[in-house]
C-alpha cells in the first residue's frame, strides 16, 4: 500500500524524468492534503482518497483527464470540494476535462453536455461563452471533437480548457 505522497508520485516515476516529489507534493498541497502527505488510504476519508487520485490525474500535465463520476460515493460537501478543485486543477494547468455523470447539476457546469439515453445522443449542448472561447481556439489552430458512436463515447481533444460533461441518462448507456 502506498502513502498519498507517494500514490501520486508513481506516475511521475514511471513515465516522466526529474524529482516525482517535487511534482505531487505541491499538487497534495493544492488539494488540500498537504499535511496528508505519509497517511495510508485507510487513514483517509473518501474525499481525501478522491482528491489524492485528483492530484495522481494531474501529475503529468495530461492534455485530457476523464473522471468517471468523480463524486459519486462522496457526501454531497465534499462532491462540491472535489468539483471545485477538478475545475481549478483543470483551469490552471489547460486540460480538457471530459466528465461523465448522472447528476445533471454537475453536468451543467460544463462548457459543453452531451446526454446519452439508452446509448444514444438525446442532446448536445454548449454554452454561448464557451463557444465563443472556442471560436479564439479555433484561430489558433485547435479543435474538439466529440463523438458518440454506438453506446460509447470517443473523445478527441487538443483544446485546452475546455470542458465537456457527458451525463448518461440511462443504466444501458456504456462508456469507454
């Protein structure tokens, strides 16, 4: 079993060069948990755990992070936690964020929501701010697609910043 310092450090070790701990402690510091750093998963509550694997998707400065209901065994305080720094985390380091939920509130909070209901597409919607934003990405040579073939989805992004929530509204829905 690992400490959460050293949880988020792994990736860094095994696919990166330079110092791992300097990289994940100030993304435990971030997330809160900078006094955290040698606790062991079971010395953590749920959202403790949930934010050490929210500060391990960031350590490599990835141009995409799916979270797959990142809040769904949280209480509702620490959900909002974790949302708010997913956002941040996401705002700061220019990531695509492809969310996949059943809560439509969190949904909302996208710049774009794709619904899927019994595998299929039922809506698709983005935000006038967003497509503006993406107009200016656009100028500057970036895109973002989003597909939904057959019950699935397929994301393609090199546009940082932008943030997609694909809600399934149906159990039949699958996600890859």
């Amino acid at each position: 079993t690992l400490t959460a310092l050293e949880n988020v450090m792994l990736p860094y070790e095994l696919n990166a060069r330079g110092d791992a701990r300097k990289k994940a402690q100030p993304l435990l510091e971030a997330v809160g948990l900078g006094d955290r750093l040698h606790h062991y998963p079971v010395q953590l509550s749920g959202g403790e755990q949930q934010r050490v694997a929210l500060a391990r998707a960031f350590v490599l400065d990835p141009p995409v992070v799916l979270a797959d209901e990142p809040t769904g065994n949280l209480d509702s305080v620490n959900g909002q936690h974790v949302l708010a720094l997913l956002s941040e985390r996401q705002r700061e380091s220019q990531t695509t964020l492809v969310l996949v939920t059943h809560d439509p509130q969190i949904a909302e909070r996208a710049d774009r929501r794709i619904v899927l209901k019994d595998g299929m597409v039922v809506a698709d919607d983005l935000k006038e701010s967003a497509v503006q934003g993406l107009a200016v990405q656009a100028d500057a040579g970036l895109s973002v697609q989003a597909n939904a073939p057959s019950a699935g989805l397929s994301v393609q992004a090199n546009a940082p910043s932008a943030g997609l929530a694909v809600q399934a509204d149906a159990p039949s829905a699958q996600r890859r």
